[in-house]
C-alpha cells in the first residue's frame, strides 16, 4: 500500500513560510519533516506524519515550480500561473535572494566563475551552510551581477528594481557586486575578523565617493568602477610625505591639536610618520589594479594594527583622524585640498567600521 | 443568419525560446474559425512580440458561433524546416453571444500545449457583431443562458420554471482512432481537445433550442459530463432546468439578498412580484408566453409514455388505493397545446429554492442501472467505419439514440419512484456514469418532492389541485419536512410523529435529502459532514457475467452504504442529511461506494434514538460485558457529539400537546444487512425501514468492524467545521476570505488477496487521513470551515491496461510511430481519489459572545483569522516605515557626501524618488494580473455578484513524455492543475470579470505508465463567470482592480 499520487493545489498558491525557509536552506523533504517534527508543528493539531510529509511535498513542488519565476522577479507579479497575492510575492522574492553572512564572505570578491562554483562544497563543509543552498546563493550573486553589469544608473536603484528587493538587501547585492568586480581581497587571515557588514559599509563609501558615479551618474558602470582620475590625482598627494617640511609641519599641526586630549598621544606621536606613510603610500598606489585588490589588507596592515598594538580606542582613532584630516588643510603649500577631503573621508569611514576586534 | 466574429492580435509575453542558436523566437499566430485561417505578420527575434494585427473578419452561421471555438495558435517561423508549433489559445466565444453577457473579451490569455503546458501569454481581442435571427427554423439558439449555479442566479429573478432539459451527443474517441497510430500525441490531444469543444458547443446549442421551444431563456443547473467509454466512443451528455428569467435591476432589493446566507437573509429570486400575479393561487399559472409563441409539440415522444410510466408505479408500489394519481382539474387536453415535453420528466436540477417554492419533501430517490458498452469496431481491423467517422460529423444515427434510451430508461424509474412517495416532481436531480471496460453503470439521484405549482408552468408538473395540503400552507420554517405522502397508505413503513416544530403535519423519523438545507428551515446546532465508505471485492470477469455480478452486488451496496449513514448520523445525533451524493464506481476487480452529506438536526423532526448493541447469546457473561462495553463507548461519543454540535433541541411539552410523540427512551438499532436481496435497487433506499431492525450479534466480526469503524471517525479538529452543501447549517456569520483547492490522491494497494473488510478499512483511513491532511494544511484558518467538499472516487482498472499492452505487442513493427498508444499501468489496482473543495473561513460568534456586542466580538475574531495575514501586513508597514526611514538616510547622506557633488544631490534625489514610485508600481500597482476568485458556492460571502458574463466550460489534456524530470506523477499533476486554474482564471479576466462561482472539477482522468516516464491527464471544469464587488462597495470597480489594489484594500487578497 503506498500513496502514489497526492497533490493538493490551491487557486490562490499557498506558502509556508517556515518550510519555504527550511526548502531555501537545502534542507531534503524527509530532513524538513523531521525538523518540522521537533518544531512541534503535530502538537499543535492532531495529525500524524504522513500529513506533514504529504504537506511538505505539496510546498516543495510549489516553490520549485516558482523557483523559475523568482529568477526574474519582475515575472512574478504578471506571470498567469500562480496567483500570489503582493505582500506574499514580495516575502518570496526577499527571502529567496536573501543569503548567509558566513558564505557570503567566503565568496565576496571572488570571480563568480564556474571554478568558484566547483569548491561550493568546501565552502559548504566550512560554513555549515548546505550545498544547495550555497548553490541558490551563488546563482543569485552571479544572476544579479550579470543584469546590472551592463545597465546604467545608480546601482542600489539597479538592483532594486530590476530583482524587487528590499533598500537593505539592494544595498547588499551592490557591495557584493561591487566587491566581484573590483575583486578585493578579503579572505586573507589577516582580514578574517571583519563581517560582511563591514565590507559592505565600506563599499558603499567607495561607491558613493570614489567611483565614477559619484561625479556622473549617467555612465555605464558608473557605480561598478572606480573613477581613474581620482586615482590619478591621489598620486599628488604623496607631497604630504615625500615633502619633509610638510611632514613636520603636518605632525606638529597634529600634535599639538591632540596633546592631553588622549592617553594614547605618546603613541600617536611615535607613530605619526609611519602612519601618514602608511596612508599616503595607500592612496599613492591606488591606480595599479593589484593595489586596489589589496586595498583592505593595506589599510589593516598599515594602519589598523600598528594603532591596535599601541591599544588605541576607538575614541582614540576617530580624534586622531580627525586631526589628521583637518590640519592638512591648515599646510599653507598642500594645494590637494579637494582630493584630500574625497580621500580620507572614506578612509575615515572605513576605518572607524574596521577598528574593532 | 449570419454573425461577424472579429479578433484582433495584440501582442505576446513571456514566449519560450525557439531557436537554440539566438536565443529567441520568430512568432507568428494563425487565428482560425471554422474552416477560415488567419495569419499574422512574423515578429523576428522577440519574445515579447508586437503584433498589433488588423481586425481579422470571420463572416459565419451563427450556428457555428455557438458549436465552434475560436482557435488561435502561436508558432515559430522557421525558413528552411516546418514551423513549430509554440502553443495553442481555444477561446469559446458563447459569452459573446449573450447581449446580457461580455460584449468584448479582451486578455491575456496562456498559450497553452499539450506537451509541454503552458509557454507564454498572448493578448487577444474579439468581438462580435449578431445579426438578429427571426427565422423559425433556425438550428442556432444565440441568446440562452447558461448557468451552472444550482439555484436561481442572484440578481436575477425567475418568471417560470419550464422543467428539464436534456441532450446527449455522441462520437467516436480520436483517441481511438485508426490515425491515432501515425499522429503525434499533440495532434491526437489537440484533435480531442477540440472535438470535445465541438461537442460541448453543440450540445448547449441543442439544448438552447429545447429551452426556446419552451419559452424559456435560460438554463439554470447546467450539469455537463463526459463518458470516455474508450472504444465504443465518447458521449456528451447534459441536463439542465430550464427557466423564463428576469434581471434584477441593481438598485432593487436583491442587493441585500446576494451576500451570506444569512438565515434571516431574503432570496431575491421568485419573490417580489409575485404577490403581482393577480387572483388566487391556483395551481396553474397562465403561461405568458403560450399566446405569443406556441410551445411547439415535440414529436419525438410519444404520448403513451405516460400511461406505462404509470403502469411502473404500480409494479413498484405494492400499496393499494394508490394507483391511480388524481388527474388535474383542468384537463390538459383542453388546452390548445398541450406540453409532453416538459411534462413527461418533472425534474429539476436545482439544489436550493426560493421560499415557498418547495412545499413537501419526500426522500430521495435513486435508480442505477448497469449497462454493457457495445463495441463499434475493432480498432485492429482499422476498417472503412473507423475512417468514415474522422469526419465527426457523420456520426452514426442510431448510436446517441442507445443512450437516449438508457438514460430515458431510469428517469422513468426516478419519476415513478417519485409517484410512489406521494410526489410530482424531483429536485436536487443529478446523473452520473461509472465506466469500467465494456461495463457502465448508468446512476440517477434526486430528492422526491411537492413544488408549488404558481411557479410551474402549466402541465410540467402533474398534480392533483384537490390536494388539501395546498389549502393549508405549513408554516416555513418546518412545512418542507412533512411528508407529503398519505399516512395510511405509506410506501414504505415509517415512524410519524407530528411535526416538532408546528404539530399540526405529520413528519418521518429521519429525512434524506440531495438538495441544500432551505434557507428558511429551522435546525438545532451545528451539521457536519457525513460519510459512508464501503469496498466490495467482486471476481474478474468479462461482458454479461460481469455486468450480472456487479448489478447483484449493487443493492448490497446501496443498502449498507444507507445503514452506515443512517448509524452514524444517530451517532451524531442528528436526523436529516442534505446534499446526499452517493458515488459508486466500479474497477476490474472492486467495487467502491462513497456517500457524503451534510448531517443535521432539524427542529421539526423527533430527536434520534440511540443505537442499542445487542448480543446473540445472552447466557454469555464475558460477551455481555464486551457488549456492555461498546454500549457504554456509543454513549458516550453520542453526548460528545451532542456537546460538539451544539445539540440542544428545546425541552417538548408532550403532555400538553397530546400528539402521539414517541417514547423518548425508543431506539432504533443499529441495521445490519444481512440477507434479504432484493432486485429492486433502488427501491432499498426506501425500504430501509421495512427491514425490521436488527438486533446486533455480537460475535458475527463484521459486525464488531462495523462498530469500529463507526467510532473511529474522528470529529474534526477545534475550529473546523466540514460540510458538502453550499453552506454551513448552524453557522451564519460568515467573512469574505475565502479560498478554494483541489485535491487528488491515488493509492496503490499493493496485495492482491485483501478481504472486503481489509478494503474497507483501507478505504476508510485514506479518507479520514485526506480529511485530516486538509485540516492540518488550513490550520492557519481557523476558525474554519470547509464548505462543498466534494468527493469524487475512481478504480482505475488493470484490465484495460493489459488490453491496450497486448495491442502494443500486436503492432510492434509500428512503435516508432506509436507514442500515442501508451500507458500501461503497473501493479494492481488504486484508488484515485480527487475531491475539489472550497475553505470558507468562518467567524464563529460563540455562544459566550453572542450577547451584546457580538458585531465587536466579530471584528476581534475577524483579526484573529487572519493573524498571519495581519502580521505581514504589520510587517509591511514597518516595511514602508523603514523605507521612508531609508529615503531620509539617503538624503542625509546625499547631503553628507560633500560639495564635490552638489550638481548630482538634487538630482540622485530625484531619481531615487522616481524609482521608488517606479518599483512600488512594479511589485504592487503594475501587474495587469486581474485577481479571479474560484468557489465552487453559488455565492461568494461578503460580496455581491452584480453580472452574470456566461459559463466557461473547458477540456484540457496535458501529456508528458518526461515524467521523472517534471518530478514524478505527483509534480506532473500538480503543475497541470495549476495551469487549468490560471486558464480559467485568464479567461473570466478577459470576459472582464473577477470570480467564477459554481465553478466544479467534473473530470480528471490520470493514466501513466513510470516506466516509459509518460503520463497523461484529462480535466474538465465549468463554472459562471460572474462580476463581483464587495458588499460595501456600490461601484463595479472590482473588475478593473488588479491584484495590488485588491489587496491594499483587504487584507484577506488570499482567495
């Protein structure tokens, strides 16, 4: 005796959204039975097993049939085949393109290539995230890369109209795409302690000041790439360190800002010039693409961990670079003005997210 | 006369990809009616292709109008091989027809094949122009309304009801046909599926013209079903009432009546005007139209068809002094033209009535015959006949006639069993087949009953004036329960008592109905829905001595089928079932029996004794104590569920009434069928009674079963209620949030020697485990109830299949080209289960809250319902809140970016703004989906039908020959149901409406064969495609909402 056939279909498609969930994360049918199970969804109405495997049966084989449309989800909402109302058309489309912070970071910046897609299973055994589910995340990141690659307008906006997603997940999907574009590297040691979010604050800075959108924003990959004349002029402003005069003058300046302000000011004092190198040196290099990879490991390399064996707070670090920022403009013979201000004020920002353990 | 059908191409969406080499597709469409083509220019590389074609013109017979389909294909144009075929459109242009209906239909229609489902959209506009017909002679019936709503269509009013009309068309199966060898299985589906749409259209045609010869304009209660009889052919068969209706203006009182069936709610139909037909009631109402338009006389009927149906009734009815039905007053041969052809069958297909209309109920009355299909030819000769009949037309004369025959056959037998319960006409009437190989069991049902003749036509029903119950009306909330045959002279022995509610009429024991509780009846507590399951093993055989043993077995059925509902509604404590609907089908090797109603307890009729156990040997002490034991559980789940309804009949007077109320401690016992065969089948179901009622051995172990399967029927859940009719007896507040389902299962036993217990068991757990898995599923609903659950059981049969494997074997030299001839289904045999059901989310005031303020204590409840709903909504608004929370940031840090870009800020600030209109647009406001609510009610709670816009009656056959990579049988089925429903669904939005009511799954025919990966399914639905609005809203507004406003403005948009 065996149930051959069971199917139950509604005229309105009905979803729930705890086995949706369960169905994102990869979970097998008989795996989301059992955890369905221990949920203690049978306590609540009297049924037996069979009724939750045959019910998440039905679920499955519906989210496959959508998993199609959700590949374009502006399908969804004139698609004839299933009568979704909006709000439940909007939670598929948010959780199906929604992803895990764990493999996320394993892949950010990497090229969304077929290679990538082979060690999936690495990253799966090393994340705890299902293989299925990596896959489903990693489609997602190549499919949205992929159609806003060669659109113009602002990414974020990109993003959020052509996949239906929410401000915070469109946000997300562009530091992502940002990030496999500029191919920074982010999964060295050294980088392991950052989150997701950070990265993703950070590359919202660059593509807010440093790409060429930030001046234009009706050219093609105007949010993608950085802008080369930018890059070009921070060249210039290796005078604040190549300049001895102004070295001093600029530390002095410093110096006598933050003095008694701190307990870390003998530090700061010590290290002035090592840290402006660091920096300088950063922004100086910035036109080789090779640099611009290594752009985060720079910053932690150069500047984060020097501060953070001298203890600095973060109190610390946000007056010291406010200072620093400042009191350049003070140098009568610094004219770099304009692109000082567009550099550090990312710097500022990304650092003050990176500063912490 | 002719008419100009128009249709217009507008544009494509969502098409496949063609050609592997661009990745798009070169479309173009062929528009074809009848024998005319169109065809488009080909839109080259697109797959959302342009059309924007001129108005192609068909100038044809309005005759064809009606029989043919539109048919729109979509193809791919290939310069050097033949064109692919992307899909097909079939759009029944009848509701054009109907100047009262769709005057454009004008959508997005799926483009659907029957390989591969559906592929893309096309938007398509057709009209078209009628010229008016006065022709007498005419073949085409432009103007009848069909409705497949049982009860008289809201906002319409009935004038006169004509009585029944019936047709059958029969064919030859292209399936079984001697091409289906060397076509493809999409030729050979398309060809099906046309020919049944063919089909279809003729036999509404015909029927239409059975409605006009009898002046009538509508037909109300239209039931449409197919007999896939394999070789011997496909029949087409329909019934209907035929009605003289009138449209209700909007600003009447009918308003108010179209919403829940609130018990205090008013019918709109019938009632008004009556009191306006002035003079006395009589019985005969001049017919309006007799002058104006003759009725003609229909020869084909003899007239003498009367006197033998009399002659059956007295076979039938043993009494005496019944014999002899008192004729009319007025004699019928006095009027000029006297009307056989409504007279001769008083049928009438409609579940519920206006008040008044129904006077008395008798019970219900059955008939079943089991015919053998005769074979046409044999399809291995592919001989000259199998040739003649690819041209459909041409179908042999004497074949419809056969059938004609057979139905004619037990529609007497319904009418007389009707006479023998004292009543003139049945309602509630329905016809159903069962088809097992060569084997056919013919079924009818209805409800005998007494109709007030005011609303008849003349001559349709045959009744005597001097009827005294005429002269005293019966109060209505209990008049419809008395028994409207004469006390002395019962046909079958019964326990009267004087009626519970009035005490003036005499009412049975127990009432079996088909029909839906009457809105003005009054009940105690709540129904729920009541099943009888039973398996019959039957050994395999071929031609006569199989049809022999099924129709011995037949009243064996009948009758336990009868003693399980009649026990477990005494276990319920209830005394009336309504919506009565016995199934049985026959496989090779079983017989199936289902019978599902809607148990109640009517105030009128005396409160249900126990069901008392007895034991054979009394000396056994051990056996007593057993004995004891199961009286004691009975008990026990009787008070349950007198508690679980709400049973409370109110406290009787009996002293100070005097009337010969029986003993409250009487029981009835539990009824076993034991012997007593009788040839009559349908006669069991009203003698239920003469069977003295049994005393229950004890140690006979059927019996032990039979009380185990009695207590094992679980009651469902808290917050659930289950019922089969239209509405839910004992509750009457209802919401709007309603959704529909439909639901298959097959089941495959698995060894061979089960015994009719084993079975019975079997059967009996897979339906409890359905009812429960809907259950579980709708928890989120509560409270809730399930409303028209319909059942529909099948035994696909092993036989056939071995037939069909050895014609494989025979032709094997062919199989390249014999991808149509498949299936062969492995293993034994299944059940195959299919039910289509409607959820109807019900607020429930309980009794705690029903005091003041229950109207606040609905609101509440209301908010519990949809608690998942609320909470996303609250999500959604947090959403919209978070949003704006983001567009400020944005701004800020516009703002904060610095000087450096103080051209862009306004700008990006724009843009943002636009953007987000553009994307809210999108995933809310955009989408030209129109949301089409299905319900399988007559009615949509809550919401007002205000247009009628024609009946959709579609076929579908989907076939795959990837079975395993659609996700198996299960992943197949459901992907096909899920389109027939977004073709429905597409169809009524291009008719310009939102809903379709009465909608019904009448086939769904499931062959496939895993180990070829193949499968293929057939479904029919029907349904009424209605314009709806909200009760609140006056403005017809809904048929333009699209899904995001809909849904802004309830929150209950699941539907």
């Amino acid at each position: 005796m065996a149930v051959e056939l069971d199917v139950f279909v509604g005229n309105t498609t009905i979803m729930d959204e705890e086995v949706y969930q369960l169905w994102l994360d990869g979970y097998t049918v008989n795996d989301a039975v059992k955890v369905r199970m221990e949920g203690g969804v049978l306590d609540e109405c009297e049924a037996s097993a069979d009724v939750l495997l045959s019910d998440t049966m039905d679920q499955y084989r519906t989210f496959q049939m959508c998993e199609r449309l959700l590949h374009s989800p502006a399908k969804l909402a004139n698609q004839l085949l299933f009568q979704i109302p909006p709000h439940r058309q909007t939670v598929l489309i948010e959780r199906y393109y929604a992803f895990d912070d764990a493999f996320v970071r394993e892949v950010l910046g990497k090229k969304l290539s077929k290679g990538t897609k082979k060690d999936l299973d690495d990253i799966s055994a090393k994340t705890g995230v299902t293989l299925k589910s990596c896959r489903r995340q990693f489609d997602n990141f190549k499919r949205v890369f992929k159609v806003v690659e060669e659109l113009k307008g602002p990414l974020v906006e990109n993003i959020r109209q052509h996949f239906l997603l929410s401000d915070k997940l469109a946000r997300d999907y562009a530091a992502i795409v940002f990030f496999t574009n500029n191919r920074f590297e982010t999964g060295k040691r050294k980088l392991q302690y950052l989150t997701f979010q950070d990265f993703a604050f950070c590359a919202g800075q660059l593509i807010n000041n440093w790409t060429v959108g930030a001046v234009d924003n009706m050219v093609e990959d105007m949010d993608v790439d950085l802008d080369k004349e930018f890059l070009q002029e921070l060249k210039e402003l290796k005078i604040l360190i190549t300049d001895k005069d102004l070295l001093d003058q600029h530390k002095s300046l410093v110096c006598t800002a933050l003095r008694g302000k701190t307990k870390a000011f003998n530090e700061m004092e010590a290290n002035f010039k090592n840290l402006s190198r660091g920096l300088v040196n950063i922004a100086a290099k910035l036109t080789n693409t090779k640099d611009v990879r290594d752009f985060f490991i720079d910053l932690v390399e150069k500047f984060i961990e020097p501060c953070r064996s001298d203890r600095w707070t973060a109190a610390d670090m946000k007056l010291y670079l406010t200072h620093y920022t400042n009191s350049a403009h003070i140098l009568d013979t610094f004219k770099h003005q304009v692109v000082w201000d567009r550099y550090m004020g990312v710097i500022k920002s990304c650092i003050f997210k990176m500063y912490h353990d | 006369m002719p008419g100009k059908l128009k249709a217009k191409i507008v544009a494509g969406r969502h098409l496949p990809v063609m050609d592997r080499a661009s990745d798009l597709t070169d479309a173009f469409v062929e528009v074809k009616f009848g024998n005319t083509t169109f065809k488009t220019d080909v839109c080259h590389k697109s797959l959302n292709p342009q059309w924007n074609s001129e108005w192609f013109k068909f100038e044809v017979d309005d005759e064809d109008l009606q029989d043919e389909p539109l048919q729109i294909t979509v193809l791919d144009h290939d310069t050097y091989s033949a064109n692919d075929a992307i899909g097909k459109v079939y759009i029944d242009i009848d509701p054009l027809l109907c100047t009262e209906a769709a005057s454009v239909i004008s959508g997005w229609f799926p483009i659907y094949d029957t390989i591969h489902g559906i592929r893309g959209e096309i938007n398509v506009l057709v009209k078209v122009e009628l010229f008016n017909d006065l022709n007498r002679f005419r073949q085409s019936s432009c103007g009848v309304k069909f409705f497949c709503t049982t009860s008289i269509p809201r906002c319409y009013r009935a004038a006169m009801v004509h009585g029944f009309v019936e047709e059958l068309v029969v064919n030859e199966d292209p399936e079984y046909q001697w091409i289906d060898r060397i076509r493809t299985p999409r030729a050979s589906n398309e060809a099906r599926q046309r020919l049944i749409s063919l089909m279809s259209g003729e036999l509404q045609r015909k029927i239409g013209l059975k409605v006009l010869e009898m002046g009538g304009n509508a037909v109300v209660g239209y039931l449409q079903c197919f007999d896939l009889e394999g070789e011997s052919g496909l029949v087409v068969r329909a019934i209907g009432t035929a009605c003289t209706l009138d449209k209700v203006s909007s600003g009447t009182p009918a308003s108010n009546a179209c919403n829940s069936p609130s018990k205090d709610g008013k019918e709109p139909v019938f009632g008004e005007d009556l009191p306006s037909s002035s003079g006395p009631p009589t019985p005969f109402r001049a017919l309006p139209t007799s002058s104006s338009s003759p009725p003609p006389f229909s020869p084909s009927k003899p007239c003498s068809r009367q006197s033998s149906s009399s002659d059956t009734d007295l076979s039938l009815t043993p009494k005496t002094g019944k014999n002899t039905w008192p004729r009319p007053p007025f004699p019928l041969s006095s009027l000029p033209t006297p009307t056989p052809h409504c007279g001769e069958f008083p049928f009438f297909t409609l579940t519920s009535f206006p008040p008044g209309f129904l006077v008395h109920v008798g019970g219900v009355v059955s008939a079943r015959s089991v015919k053998l299909l005769d074979r046409i030819h044999n399809p291995a000769l592919g001989n000259t006949r199998s040739y003649k009949l690819l041209d459909w037309n041409s179908v042999t004369a004497d074949e419809p006639e056969t059938r004609d025959a057979w139905w004619e056959e037990i529609r007497q037998e319904i009418k007389s069993h009707a006479k023998a319960l004292g009543c003139h006409a049945v309602v509630g009437y329905s016809e159903s087949t069962s088809i097992c190989e060569e084997v056919c069991i013919l079924s009818a049902s209805g409800t005998a009953a007494i109709l007030n003749p005011r609303y008849m036509r003349e001559g349709c029903l045959d009744i005597g004036s001097t009827d005294h119950r005429f002269e005293d009306p019966s109060p209505p909330s209990c008049g419809f329960c008395h028994i409207p045959y004469d006390e002395l002279n019962m046909p079958f022995p019964a326990q009267l008592t004087y009626c519970y509610h009035c005490r003036r009429q005499k009412v049975p024991d127990v009432l079996f109905t088909t029909i839906d509780l009457p809105s003005e009846a009054a009940v105690t507590g709540k129904g729920c829905l009541i099943q009888a399951r039973l398996c019959r093993l039957k050994k395999k055989a071929q031609g006569e001595v199989n049809a022999t043993a099924i129709s011995n077995l037949l009243p064996f059925m009948e009758y336990e089928l009868h003693t399980q509902l009649m026990n477990k509604l005494k276990l319920r404590n209830m005394n009336a079932l309504f919506g009565l609907h016995i199934q049985i089908s026959v496989g090779e090797n079983m017989l199936l029996g289902l019978a599902s109603a809607t148990g109640v307890y009517l105030t009128a009729l005396p409160a249900p004794g126990g069901i008392q156990i007895a034991g054979k040997t009394p000396g056994d002490l051990s056996n007593e104590h057993h004995i004891l034991t199961i009286q004691k559980r009975i008990n026990d789940t009787i008070a349950k569920n007198k508690e679980l309804y709400q049973i409370n009949p109110p406290e009787l007077t009996e002293e100070g009434l005097g009337s010969p109320i029986p003993e409250p401690r009487q029981r009835s016992r539990l009824f076993r069928s034991h012997s007593e065969s009788s040839d009559e089948l349908s006669e069991l179901d009203l003698s239920h009674g003469k069977k003295d009622a049994f005393v229950l051995e004890i140690d006979d172990t059927d019996a032990v079963e039979d009380i185990h399967s009695l207590l094992t029927d679980a009651p469902p859940p808290t917050g659930f209620y289950s019922c089969n009719t239209e509405i839910m007896p004992g509750i009457y507040n209802w919401t709007s949030g309603i959704q529909m389902f439909t639901s298959v299962r097959v089941f495959r036993l698995s060894n061979a020697n089960l015994t009719n217990q084993g079975l019975n068991k079997i059967f009996t757990d897979l339906c409890e485990n359905l009812l429960k898995s809907f259950y579980f599923k709708l928890r989120s609903m509560i409270p809730c109830c399930l409303c028209h659950l319909n059942f529909t059981v099948a035994v696909p049969e092993e036989e056939l299949i071995q037939v069909r494997h050895f014609g494989f074997a025979e032709f094997h030299s062919f199989v390249l080209f014999f991808s149509s001839v498949r299936f062969v289904l492995r293993g034994l045999f299944c059940f195959f289960l299919l039910f289509s059901f409607l959820v109807v989310v019900v607020v429930i005031a309980f009794v705690c809250v029903s005091g003041v303020g229950s109207v606040c204590a609905c609101v509440c409840l209301c908010v519990c319902v949809f608690s998942p709903a609320a909470s996303v909504d609250y999500g959604s608004f947090a959403d919209r809140c978070s949003t704006w929370l983001e567009l400020l940031r944005l701004k800020a840090h516009t703002i904060r970016r610095g000087s450096v870009k103080t051209s862009r800020r306004t700008q990006s600030l724009a843009h943002s703004g636009r953007s987000r209109s553009l994307r809210s647009s999108r995933s809310f406001g955009g989408s030209s989906v129109t949301v089409v609510k299905m319900t399988p009610l007559s009615f949509l709670p809550g919401i007002r039908i205000i247009k009628y816009l024609g009946i959709i009656n579609m076929f579908f056959i989907r076939e795959t020959t990837s079975l395993r990579e659609e996700g198996g049988v299960s992943g197949f089925l459901h992907s096909f149901i899920a389109e027939v429903f977004a073709m429905v669904r597409a169809h009524v939005a291009a008719l310009g409406g939102n809903a379709v009511v009465s909608y019904s799954m009448k086939e769904c025919v499931l062959m496939e064969n895993p180990n070829k990966n193949q499968a293929q399914c057939l479904i029919n639905v029907s349904g009424d495609a209605v314009i709806c609005v909200r009760e609140t809203d006056q403005e017809p507004t809904a048929s333009m909402t699209n899904i995001g406003q809909t849904c802004c403005s309830a929150n209950d948009g699941a539907t």
